[in-house]
C-alpha cells in the first residue's frame, strides 16, 4: 500500500535512517476534510487535540496526542533486532500517566507497529507497571522508520488511536507491495473479496482455506473470528474495523469466511491486515487494495456498520 509515498520518504533503494527521529509523534502526510473513519462495532467515537471545527475529520493515527491524551515512548530510537524492548506511556495534560483503561476485544491497549513502507507488521499487547509504563518485546530486524498505534480506550473518554514514530537506524530497503488480494501463510491461503469505497460502508468477505480445504473452524482470537487493520498510502492513516457477529452469537460461523464491514477515509490504496487464529496459533495475512468509485447496494447496508 505504501509503495510509491513510501520510497520517495526512504528517499532511494538504499538510505540510512537518522539516529534521531526528529518528528516523532506529530502527525504525517495530508489531513483529510472527510468524516474520520470509525469502527462503530469498535465503540469508537473520537476527539482529538485540535480546534473543535475539525477534530472530527482526521482519521485515527496520525497524531501523537488526541483528546487531552498522548503517547509518549521511552525512546524513540531503537536499536535493529529481533527482540527489542520498547516502552512507553499514555499521559494525560500535564504530563500525568494515565493507570485506568477499559477493556477492549479482551485487552486494555493493543499496539500496532509497522515499518513505513508496511512491512513487518506487529499487533501485540503490552504490559502495564503500576506508574502506567507500558512495555513489549518488538521485532524490528530490519532498521528503518516505523509507527507505533495504540489502540486503547482510557476510563473516561472514548476509544482512541495515538500513533508516535520510531527510528530503528542502518541500511533501509524499502519493499514494494502491489495491487493483492490473496495472501498466503504457513500453507494457508486467504483471499479477499469486495471492493472500498471512500465515505461509505463497503462490505469485504475473507476466506480462509488450507491445503485447498475451507477452514470451518477458527478459533476466537480476541473476542472475534478475526481482526483487520487497515492503513491508508502515505500518511498511514489507522482503521480497525472487526467481523459482523461474534463467537457464541448463533449465527456466525467459525469459517472459512469472515465478513467486515469497513469504512475508509479517502480515495487511495490501503494495505489491510487480517489476524485470525487456528489451531492454536494467531496468523496474519496482508492484502493491498485500491479503493473504486461506486460499489453495489447489496454490499453497503443502511445501518453502516463499518
């Protein structure tokens, strides 16, 4: 999805990264004058650090701070590894750290980390101290800039996304990601259908097969048969969006399908994610999709679920 946007920030094939990460936490790419996307099965209704007249219309994601919230890392600069201990804390104005959050899809805070160009996505769940640091082992083999999304809905206030930069220095190669929309992991296969329409609930159907045999039984992973996340071209703009049902409701299945309503943005290219789980172990499997002008009725229902 980042392709293009992408290499002109690495600059070339190969570059390094600054040690420093000068803009860390501020926001990146374009503002959007449409309504900000949301995943309303998500309980999200979201403010932001800016002027009334248009907190409204950012999409989650590209600001460090949101509604008298900000995240705040440790440090901003890590070292290239595969196990790296990253930090950082939520604070309210004034510097205090936030100790209180709600319980969402099972967790108190999800972070969603992810090299600018999107590759080497992470969707792990940090520890909390009692003083509201929090800490998680990252994965960041590869040096390059990435951005850091917490997902979290504090105990007073509602759900929200602050994203903050990081700078993992040494030789970068940016890595292209074309039009996709059947990805494979681990021998097994998932493909998307459906098209995004910018504005609008769109209707996307993933399928999950193995071996050439449907998966009709996943496993709930957090609450759900699955869980995608999706990240505009450029700027990264964040959009967690969930299944229609849930386990344990009577009417949704198990697989091999699992069917998101979700609502984008902007008329652009979105990498999406999808976490499932089976037989035991969580998967993800990344699709890149453009979004179309129109898409049919069936596929876009009055209720506008995301």
């Amino acid at each position: 999805m980042k392709t293009p946007a992408k290499l002109t920030a690495y600059g070339a094939a190969l570059v390094l990264v600054a040690a420093g990460a000068g803009a860390v936490g501020t926001a990146v790419g374009p503002f959007s004058a449409e309504p900000a996307a949301r995943a309303e099965a998500h309980g999200e209704t979201h403010g932001d650090t800016v002027p009334a007249s248009t907190r409204n219309d950012l999409p989650e994601g590209l600001s460090s701070s949101r509604g008298g919230y900000t995240s705040t890392p440790t440090h901003a600069t890590l070292p290239a590894g595969p196990d790296q201990p990253f930090s950082f804390r939520i604070t309210k104005a004034g510097g205090q750290a936030v100790t209180a959050f709600d319980l969402e899809h099972e967790k108190r805070l999800h972070l969603i980390v992810v090299r600018r160009d999107t590759s080497g996505f992470q969707h792990v769940h940090p520890e909390m101290a009692p003083d509201g640091t929090w800490t998680v082992w990252l994965n960041l083999a590869e040096a390059g800039s990435y951005r850091a999304f917490a997902d979290f809905a504090p105990a007073v206030g509602g759900g929200m996304t602050l994203g903050v930069d990081l700078a993992v220095p040494g030789p970068v190669e940016p890595v292209a990601h074309p039009e996709s929309r059947v990805a494979t992991v681990d021998g097994y296969e998932v493909r998307l259908a459906g098209e995004l329409v910018a504005g609008s609930s769109s209707k996307v159907t993933l399928s999950v097969t193995k071996d050439g045999k449907p998966v009709a039984d996943l496993q709930p992973y957090l609450g759900a048969y699955g869980h995608v996340v999706a990240l505009r071209e450029g700027d990264l703009a964040y959009l967690h969006v969930h299944p229609e049902g849930a386990p344990g409701d009577g009417r949704t299945q198990p697989g091999p399908e699992v069917v998101f309503f979700a609502e984008v943005p902007t008329t652009a290219t979105y990498r999406l994610f999808l976490d499932f789980q089976h037989e035991g172990t969580v998967r993800t499997a990344a699709f890149t999709v453009s979004t179309v002008s129109t898409v049919s009725t069936s596929d876009a229902p009055g209720h506008g679920h995301p």
